[in-house]
C-alpha cells in the first residue's frame, strides 16, 4: 500500500502585493524603542469622559449584551438621525437611513463594497487616508487619484476631467486627514454638480465634523440636498468621544443605499457590541458633549502652533482634525520618511511622513504631527523641538 503523500497546499497569491508594514507600525516602534513623544498616529492619550465610561458599564450591569439589531440600537440610531437634523438641518429616517458600524474604516469598506463592481473607477484625492487604495483594489475596483493643490485644496477641474464613463464613485474626506484643510460650502457645491451631472455615488468620510476651528461651520454632504441623496455619510463615535479603541461609528445615507449598505454589512461584520451603542446613546442626549469639541481642540491646536512658532518648520494651516502639517525644508532636506525616523531618534518626537498618503509616494517636504495630546505631552514634545 503507498504512503500517504504529504499535503501540499497551494501557495497563497496575495491580493495586496504592494502593502506591507505601514509607516504607522514603524514609527509607533521607533517611538517606543526611542523612548519618543509619538505625535505620529491619530489618537489620544488622554481619557474620556468617565460618564460614557458609566454609561456602557451601566448598559452591561442592565443585561445589554446580547446581539443588537443588525443595524444597530434604535435608541442610538434615534439620537443620531436627530443629531443630523439639529446641526445639518437634514433628516434621515432613524429606522431605514442609519446604520451603526464597527468604526468608519468598516462604514468605508462597506459602501465600496455595496456600490463597486470589478472595473469600477473611483475618484480619490490626495495625499489619501490609507485605506481607501486597499479597500477600492479589494474589490477590484480602478483607483483614480486627482492631487489636491500646493496648498492643499481640490482642484474641481482636474477631478471633473478625471471622470470617465468607468467612474463609480468619489470618495471625499473633510476634515481632512492628513492635511487639516477643509472642504467649504463652494467646494460641496462643486462636489455636488460634478456628482449629479455624471450620476456618481459619493462617500463622505466626515469623522473629524467636530473638530472644525476659527469658527467656520462644517459642510457635510447631508447639507446638500442633491448631494445627500447619492451619499453614504460616514462619522466617528470614537474620534468624537475620545474612544478611538471601541471602534463604532455610523452610516447615514438614502434608504435604498442603505438597504444596499446593510446587504453587505450583515455578512461583513453583522452588528456592532450592544452595550457601547446603549452608552453611547444616553450620553448624546446632552449634545453640549459634542458641541464643545471645536473650543476644546481649538486650545490644543493654538497650544501647539504657539510652541512651534519659534522653531523652524513652516506651519500650514490646521483647519480642523487634530492635525498639524509643517513643512521642514528649512531644517533638512532628508526624504519625509528619513526626517521622521530622525526626528524621531535625533529629537525625540515621532511624527509621520506626508508622502505615506500618497499612492506612489511624493515629496513635499512635510510631516504630520497629532495634537490630541494631554497639555504636558504637548510642551514636552515642544520642549524638544524647541531645539530646531
């Protein structure tokens, strides 16, 4: 009788052959390794609010935790719709037009997938948050990147000439991550006529809504009726509420491109843990917890641009998110990547090279810091860049 012949498995052919370690891992090691402020990724290391913290541990003592509605909690999609309708003075049915999500890189993914069909084109803008490339090339759509300006602005002509009878989708950001710029009632205007003239579907990445500055509103594509009609409007819990860990946040669009949206989010990730979506839901019925976001971050961001204006980096503006871009050229004339990993283990500060928001890397010369930092974290960091 022959021996059995040992198992071979075929090798895996990878659907992502150009992602590898991120820039995000290795700067966040290097920082460690170096005993460095990490200014690098985008979350803060200071608590919430120890009532939210009571509000899910309230909903757990209560027995919440079995599986929720595939959609999520009525309670928070309620207080979510009227959110929307208080600030953009647009109302989503709570039942059929929200839809909780295990965060906004799911809520992303998610409508790509609902929309995007192999062959697809879809419009990006760069420099790009990291997932949108992966996610679009997943599924086997075409990325189509338009460059923002010098100055970090949309170039509406270039996007519009970028569209072609392929083009599916646009996939906007505003805030803006990493840029701080953001997009202003001329733009959602443009946004809006190029998307209706060419039937497009748009997605609206606004996770950064409350964190806008110096007093101008937020334009979210829910302020545009025409706009809104043919968006999936995607916000964040946990950038809002300082729980960047807990990954929920929600989906707001149309009924039928929710019912679209929902196909795929119950055999993607089904729900989202029930007793964090009852916390969050009592703790949105004060809305000043919301509200008093832009004040709050504004502090830090003036606290940290005072700090750096005595050193020699170029500050862009910081419109809204809790970033900071600052150009160093008048320090070094190392590649982005090169300058962070010295700053890094020359200065003592970690922060994050621009060119990694780029689909094929381009130098500009310019770093991003994260200001959502405790106050000492902040001077410390600037005491050591106060030496540049």
């Amino acid at each position: 009788m022959n021996a059995a012949r040992p198992f071979a498995p075929q090798p895996i052919v990878t659907k992502m052959p150009k992602v590898g370690t991120t820039i995000f891992t290795v700067m966040s090691a290097l920082a460690t390794e170096r005993n460095a402020v990490n200014l690098g990724q985008g979350f803060p290391d200071f608590e919430c609010d120890p009532k939210l913290v009571d509000a899910v541990a309230d909903a757990m003592r209560r027995g919440l935790n079995q599986y929720p509605p595939m959609a999520g909690v009525p309670e928070l999609r309620r207080v979510v719709a009227d959110k929307i309708a208080a600030i953009y003075d647009a109302r989503y049915d709570w039942d059929s037009e929200i839809t909780i999500t295990a965060g906004a890189t799911q809520a992303i993914f998610t409508a790509l997938l609902a929309i995007v069909h192999p062959g697809d084109e879809v419009i990006v803008i760069e420099p790009v948050y990291d997932s949108y490339i992966p996610n679009i090339e997943l599924i086997g759509g075409t990325v189509v990147a338009v460059p923002m300006s010098t100055d970090y602005r949309v170039p509406w002509d270039k996007v519009a000439a970028a569209v072609t009878p392929r083009t599916r989708a646009i996939m906007v950001n505003s805030p803006h991550n990493p840029s701080g710029t953001i997009l202003r009632d001329a733009d959602m205007r443009a946004l809006e006529a190029i998307a209706v003239e060419h039937e497009l579907f748009v997605i609206s990445d606004e996770v950064y809504e409350h964190m806008v500055y110096d007093g101008e509103p937020h334009q979210s594509a829910c302020r545009y009726p025409a706009l809104a009609a043919r968006s999936f409007v995607i916000s964040s819990f946990g950038k809002t509420f300082h729980v960047t860990g807990w990954k929920v946040a929600y989906c707001a669009a149309p009924a039928a491109l929710s019912a679209e949206f929902r196909k795929v989010h119950q055999f993607n990730v089904f729900t989202v843990n029930t007793p964090v979506q009852h916390g969050l839901a009592d703790y949105m019925k004060a809305p000043e917890r919301y509200l008093q976001l832009p004040a709050f971050y504004q502090r830090k961001r003036d606290l940290f641009r005072e700090g750096l204006a005595g050193t020699r980096f170029r500050l862009l503006p910081s419109e809204g998110t809790f970033f900071q871009l600052v150009d160093y050229s008048a320090i070094s004339d190392l590649s982005e990547a090169e300058f962070s990993k010295w700053l890094t283990t020359e200065i003592g500060v970690a922060a994050i090279p621009l060119s990694a928001f780029y689909e094929k890397p381009v130098e500009n010369g310019v770093v991003r810091f994260c200001f959502a930092k405790k106050d000492e974290t902040l001077r410390h960091a600037l005491e050591r860049l106060s030496r540049l």
